[in-house]
C-alpha cells in the first residue's frame, strides 16, 4: 500500500540507525532530556506521564495485512500487548522502553512503516477517508493525491521548522468524511464545469484552545497545480505565521489576524513563482500512484445467503444495518469494525486483534484495512456473501459491536490516564456513558449520534466537533467536564457551542442523559437525528434540559 521500495526502506533503517545511536546517547548521559527532546520528537517519541510513547504513522489510514501485523508484534513484544488509534488516523504505542523503540524503528521500517514527522512543527500525517476507493458517493480515489502529498512533504527542507504543526487532509467523496474544515489545509476532490478534476481548497481550519473552521481559498485549483499550491500555502504561512506565541503560532491566527484576502492575495503570488519549478515529475508520479491505487479485481458473484442469514439472526441484522456502509460496487459493502464495546477503552485494540484483522482482510478483503478518524477499523472491501464469516469471526473475538455511528461509538483521547497535558481523565467519562446508554436499550432508537471526549484544550478528542463536545478540566483540583452543543465536522462544518458551566465527573452521565431525554421529545419523527433536531430547535431547549434547577 505504501512506498515499500528497497531504497524506500532503506532510508528508514537510515533514519532508525540515527535514533538508535540517539538513543545510546541519551542513555549513556551524553544528552540530557532537554538535548534529547527535539531528537526524539523528530522520530514521534513522546514522554508522557508514566512512559514514552511512540506515535506510527499510517499515512491516510492505509494499512497492508503485513503491515497490521507488524503493529501486532510491536504490542505484543515491545509494548503490553495492545496499541491505540487516533484521531489522525496513527497508532500509539503507550508502554515501551526508550532502549527498545529503535527495534521498533527496524521493524517498523521492514514493512515501509515509520514514525516519522508523528510530532514536531512539521507536515504531520496526511488523512483521507477512511472509505476511500470504496465509497458510493466518490468522486475520486483520494489516496493517489494523499500519497503524493506525503512523498513530497516527507522530510521537505523548507518545512521542517515550521511556526506550528500542520495538517493535511484530502477528501474524495461528495460527502466529506475526511473532516477538510479542521484542517490547516483541507482539499475536496471536486469538478469543474466541463468536467475536469481538482479541488476545492481550504485553509485555516482548527481546534485547539482557539478552535477556527477553514474558509475556501480557491474554489477550484486544477488537478495538475496541487504539489505547487500546496507548497505556495505552506511556505507564505512559514514567512507570516507569529512564532513569538505558541497558542497563535497555527496557519487558523494567521489567516484570522491578516484576512483570508491578504492571504490568498500573497498565496497566489507565491503559486505563479513555484508552478514555474516544478516540471512535471510530480505528475508522473501522480499518474504511476493512481495505477498503484487501481480497484481491486472485484468478484461478480451473487450474495449467496446474506439475506437469509439477515432474516436469522438477529443479532446479524443490527450489525450489518448500522456497520456496513455502501459500496460503490454491487454486491460489495464496507465494514466498520469498532473498537468501542461498552466497558472498553475507546481505540485500544490488542496484538491478537490486529492479527484477527489482517486475517480478515486477506480472507475476505482483498488485502485491504483502514484506520478511520473515530478511531476504528475498516475492511474497505467485503463481499455481501462473505459478510456472515466475517461477523463470526469478529464475535469470536469481541469485535462485532453492532454501533458504528451510534451514542457509543464514542471518540476519546487517552487524557490523564497516559497524557502529560491532559487535565481531566477522558476514558472513564467515555465508558460511563457507553455502558448507561447501553443498559437504557437506547442506543438504536437515539440513531445516528456523535460524541467527542477531549482531556484538555489541546482537543485532541475533536469535542468541538460532537453533537456533544465534552472537555475535561481542572478546577481547584477537582476534575470539572464542560459541555458543547451542535458541532458536527461532516455535513454542515460547525464548532459546538459551549451550554455553560461545567459538571463534576459524577453528574456528566445524568447531564447527558437529560440532553438525550429532551431530544426524544423535541424530534419530529424517528429518521430527525440529534444534530438535525438541534438545528431545528436550536440550543435553549437543551440548556434548559442540562440545568433544570436554571430554567
């Protein structure tokens, strides 16, 4: 799936060689913490609050068997036997010992995997949709361009330094699943009026302490010109983004201090100097990438019992009605495996099912995973008459929660269980309110809801982009949960707003429940899910449900 050439890889054991001899240091008291931190950082080393941490990067989500099995070894040997998705569509690692993280690298580096720019004031991972290539409503395969765009970022000269992190996401369907308006640059497939394909291009997206939607810079940036613009973006935010404070160091104050226009003005200039640079080796490459990412040989075959065993088993049915997503093939459906059964941590998964799922796909996937932005799992490609196997073996394994998109397929970031910036504990919240809208039996009536935990401001749980936003943090010592209302990064862009004072951790599920129990009674019909309803309604009335004692 990725750049898996000798000369690919041997870079990699390059940049693993030169951490390991980092590492050495490190360890022997050559450099100090403080030396050792911007090395580390580079290499997506963190130290949190009990261990370090390594962040692998899986760009845009695209993971081969081999390669998820490789993350299995990782847990299995190097770690405590499991890893966590996130948001960014990475894995995290939450245990190892700084003297083994260069195997790691090794490892890692045999199957064209890295950690590299995981951290630091760089071009971090590039994201898309996790159904890229697959979906009904797809415009174009988004991943060619994502690849591209990582190929060309990786280890840029001019971009390693830059005011603040940055972040890329591309999205390819008609309807945005890639989250392109919280993004310091977000490009959406798109075409023209005679039909020719680029993008719709915008800036400025992000969440944070300041959290900003993007705005559109360019309606539409023809397919050829995207290495070009993109750089013409990043290099006029490196000249004029502030580095004298970190908090207004993203591309977002940029463009809010000196406005959209004086940016797209200084962005266009900058595009008609570096166009001129590049000679069409980045659309070779385009052309060779989008070969690589050719569909699958898809199988025409009838969908043998699916139906039948729809019919018998109930628990077979609920799955397939809120798991499956529409494939833009016949007989083909996408799988969402969640990682958020009541009880568990959201976005852990362990060694073995890893293994289970690199199984999975080459059995039944045409070799093909993807790590999606709520922190699951997607086989892309499942035919229907395979589907009944699939969910077996899933049971088996304790995968097969029927609740993809449901209140407890919940986003959470790992918050002061693991994260030296967090102030507020994340999972507990998360688990209690999965396991209390399972034990009501509400899950399936509620429908189609999106909740979103984040430890601290940083937001790296995107709470600003929940129908409920939930925000951990410390008051006096105390652990205090704000809650935000009507955000939603999919359909319509909004950041949530905040319904006022926060919650200790003991009343958030009731404070929840209140919310759910008033939009029960506001919808207007079974189909009126929470954000619509919200829209309708708008904040009052779910204010006046989460402080009663006010009303």
């Amino acid at each position: 799936m990725f750049d898996a050439r000798p000369q690919h890889n041997e870079y990699l054991r390059h940049r693993a060689q030169q951490f390991r001899q980092q590492v050495e240091r490190r360890l022997n008291g050559s450099l100090t913490e403080d030396e050792f931190r911007p090395l580390r950082l580079m290499n997506g080393v963190y130290l949190q609050l009990h261990a370090y941490m390594l962040r692998v990067a899986i760009p845009y989500g695209t993971i081969s068997p081999d390669q998820m099995r490789t993350l299995a070894l990782l847990a299995k040997k190097w770690d405590k036997g499991y890893g966590h998705w996130t948001t960014r569509q990475n894995i995290q690692f939450n245990w190892p010992k700084l003297v083994d993280i260069p195997d790691m690298l090794d490892a890692l580096a045999d199957v064209g995997l890295h950690a590299i720019q995981t951290s630091g004031n760089t071009i971090r991972n590039v994201t898309t949709d996790a159904f890229a290539g697959a979906a009904a409503d797809e415009v174009a395969d988004p991943r060619p361009y994502a690849e591209l765009l990582r190929q060309w970022s990786t280890d840029h000269g001019e971009f390693q330094f830059l005011p603040r992190k940055f972040k890329i996401a591309v999205s390819g369907g008609k309807r945005d699943r890639a989250v392109i308006a919280a993004h310091d640059i977000g490009l959406r497939l798109k075409r023209n009026e005679q039909g020719e394909l680029g993008y719709q291009v915008w800036i400025g997206g992000g969440l944070g302490r300041t959290p900003l939607l993007g705005q559109v810079v360019r309606e539409f940036l023809p397919e050829g010109d995207l290495l070009p613009y993109v750089e013409a973006i990043i290099a006029t935010y490196n000249l004029s983004g502030r580095r004298d404070n970190k908090y207004k160091a993203r591309i977002k104050i940029t463009v809010a201090e000196r406005g959209l226009d004086v940016m797209r003005e200084e962005i266009e200039a900058e595009f008609e100097r570096r166009r001129k640079v590049f000679t069409g080796v980045d659309q070779d490459l385009l052309a060779a990438l989008k070969s690589l990412y050719a569909p699958p040989a898809f199988r025409n075959e009838p969908e043998g019992d699916y139906e039948q065993h729809r019919a018998a088993n109930p628990a077979f049915r609920s799955w397939t009605d809120t798991n499956l997503s529409a494939h833009k093939v016949d007989g083909y459906a996408s799988v969402t495996v969640t990682f958020k059964a009541p009880g568990a941590t959201p976005g852990d998964a362990s060694a073995e099912q890893m293994r289970l799922l690199a199984d999975l796909a080459e059995r039944y996937g045409h070799h093909d995973l993807r790590i999606s932005h709520e922190q699951n799992v997607v086989l892309p490609h499942v035919h229907k008459s395979d589907l009944f196997a699939v969910y077996q073996e899933l049971k088996a394994a304790g995968l097969a929660t029927a609740n993809a998109g449901l209140i407890s397929d919940i986003v959470a970031c790992p918050g002061m269980d693991y994260c030296t910036l967090a102030t507020a504990r994340s999972i507990p919240i998360a688990q209690d309110i999965a396991e209390h809208f399972r034990a009501r039996g509400l899950e399936e009536e509620i429908g189609q809801f999106n909740i979103r935990i984040s430890g601290c401001i940083n937001a790296c749980g995107h709470h600003h982009l929940g129908h409920i936003g939930i925000l951990g943090l410390d008051r006096a010592g105390v652990e205090n949960y704000q809650i935000t209302l009507g955000g939603d990064g999919y359909d319509i862009p909004a950041i949530g707003q905040r319904a006022g004072a926060g919650f200790p951790a003991e009343e958030v599920v009731p404070a929840i429940d209140r919310v759910i129990n008033a939009y029960l009674e506001l919808r207007e019909s079974p189909e009126e899910r929470f954000i619509d309803t919200y829209r309708r309604v708008g904040v009052a009335p779910f204010k006046a449900a989460l402080y009663p004692a006010d009303a």
